[in-house]
C-alpha cells in the first residue's frame, strides 16, 4: 500500500524529469517562440499576480508583457509601460504592492514595439516621470503616437549610460537586432546580505517576417543580431529576466515562490534561454540565406 501511495509522485517526478530533459533538446521555430512570448491577447490583458522578484525588484506586468518595478528611497523606477490598455494593470500592480503610482519618477523601456513602449504617454501624462529611451530607437518611438499623442522623450541613452534614483543603477546595453535601438538593463540588488546580478532581456527574437538576408533597409541586421548575443553571453546574470515572463519561465517560477530558495535566481536558465534564441536565430538565418 505504502509503495502504491508513492507511485503518483514518482511517476510525477519522472513525468516532470523528462519534459525538463525534452525542454533541453527542443529546437523551437521563430513562429513557436513568438507565440510563447506574445501571449494570446487574453494573456496580454490579464493580469500576472504582482511579486517581489528579488531585493526592491517587483513585478508588475501581464501574463505576457513584463513590466518591472523597482523600489527606492527617492522614488520608483518603471520598466515597459506596455500598451496603452495594458497601463491601469500596470497601475493596479504598483499600489497593490503598496506604492504610490504618483512615484513613479523615471520609465524605462526594453524596445520600440507597441506591447513594450505604448503607453509611454500615458505614464507620463498620469505620474509626470521622466521617460528614458535608447537612442537608436528614437526613430521608432517618434512613430508611436497612440491617439495622436506624441511620444515622450526627456532623455536620449547611449550604450552603457547608467540611469540612477536613490542608490540603484541601472546600465543600459544597446542590443539591436530586434528594433535598432533594442535595450537589455542590467542591475544589482541586494537580498539576504548578499549582490545579485540582474539582467533583463531586451529581445533577441525574430519576428515572423523579419528578414535578415538582404534586406535593404536595414543590411545589417543579422551582424546586429549577432553581436547582442555576444554582448548577452558576456554579462553577468544571477536573476534572469526578458521583456515578455515566457523568456525566464515566470509561470513555472512563481508557484515555487517563498518555498525554499528564491527560483528567479537562475544563471543556468539564463544561457538556456539565449541557446533557445540563439539555436532559433541560425536556423532562420541559414533558411534565408538558402533562399528558402
Ligand atoms: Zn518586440
């Protein structure tokens, strides 16, 4: 009786071991892993439970779109104000936690694409932060004009400008390929007496559509691509995180939250997600190149 009582959690665990082990070897198309990303628009518009990450890191963002918030003595720091219809959730997350949205003094965003940077304008008309963008993406971003609203910039950020609030920094690393001006931040906190190395994924995925091989408005492209994973490979990263949660696995993550070691803090996941990327980048890059 007692071996058959076990048997679920064991067949469990062997279940659990082998879909990690088939994780591990799956080579995914571009088209599978921006579904995985994006989300449906249901998961877009939900919700994700807001949390502390780590150390004065939350999150605040969707089942989808990754929004993070970050808790100084001098104010809060947002990152992706997502979509326009995505900004009273965002709201909703911040003052949940217990913050002031009327706090938020600087927005911080990962890449010109609407489900990021959208609703800048309305962060910035609601809190009268100070919205921070990469230069090389400026372009794009003074395309964004949702209801006619120009897009905000108080500030133009170069390759590894520091953005500082009350004692935190955070580093600004252009990693183009995705947008021109695609931006992975980077951080330390501190949680438990100890430093934590924080890197949060601009973007390195391909776009359906996306055309690396001749493309002639951008020729560069795939050299661009190709650099950002070298830059990415060489940070340091304890606390992996990316623009949308599928990039570090936040729904497996968060129910393991408070039971045991803090499950963010994952340097393996960080370079098994850059080779799921990386993996998907060559193979469409090859297929172009073929013609195909
Ligand atoms: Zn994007």
């Amino acid at each position: 009786m007692r071996a058959l009582h076990l048997l679920p959690a064991i067949l469990a665990c062997c279940l659990s071991a082998s879909s990690l082990a088939a994780q591990g070897t799956k080579v995914w198309t571009l088209e599978e892993l921006f579904r995985r990303n994006v989300g449906t628009r249901e998961q877009q518009d939900t919700q994700f439970p807001p949390h502390k990450i780590i150390g004065n890191l939350y999150y605040v963002g969707t089942e989808s779109l990754a929004s993070f918030l970050i808790a100084t003595p001098d104010g809060l720091i947002l990152i992706n104000s997502d979509y326009e219809r995505t900004v009273p959730i965002i709201r909703s997350s911040v003052e949940k936690l217990g913050f002031r949205w009327s706090d938020v003094k600087i927005l911080l965003g990962s890449h010109a694409h609407a489900d990021h940077m959208q609703g800048d304008a309305m962060v910035k008309e609601l809190t009268g932060a100070r919205v921070m963008a990469m230069e090389q993406d400026v372009p794009a971003l003074h395309a964004m004009t949702p209801g006619n609203k120009p897009h905000p910039i108080d500030r133009i950020l170069h390759d590894g400008d520091p953005v500082t609030l009350g004692g935190t920094i955070l580093v600004a690393h252009l990693t183009p390929g995705h947008t021109r001006g695609c931006t992975t931040w980077t951080l330390k906190v501190q949680d438990g007496g100890k430093s934590y190395d924080v890197v949060i994924i601009g973007s390195v995925g391909v776009n359906p559509g996306f055309k690396l091989v001749n493309n002639p408005e951008i020729p560069q492209i795939a050299d661009e691509y190709l650099r950002s994973f070298k830059i990415l490979r060489a940070l340091p990263c304890d606390v992996p995180l990316g623009s949308h949660p599928a990039m570090y696995n936040l729904a497996e993550k968060y129910p393991r939250l408070g039971k045991g070691s803090n499950p963010f803090i994952d340097p393996a996941g960080y370079q098994a997600e850059l080779d799921i990327q990386e993996t998907a980048f060559h193979a469409i890059l090859d297929q172009q190149k073929q013609g195909n």
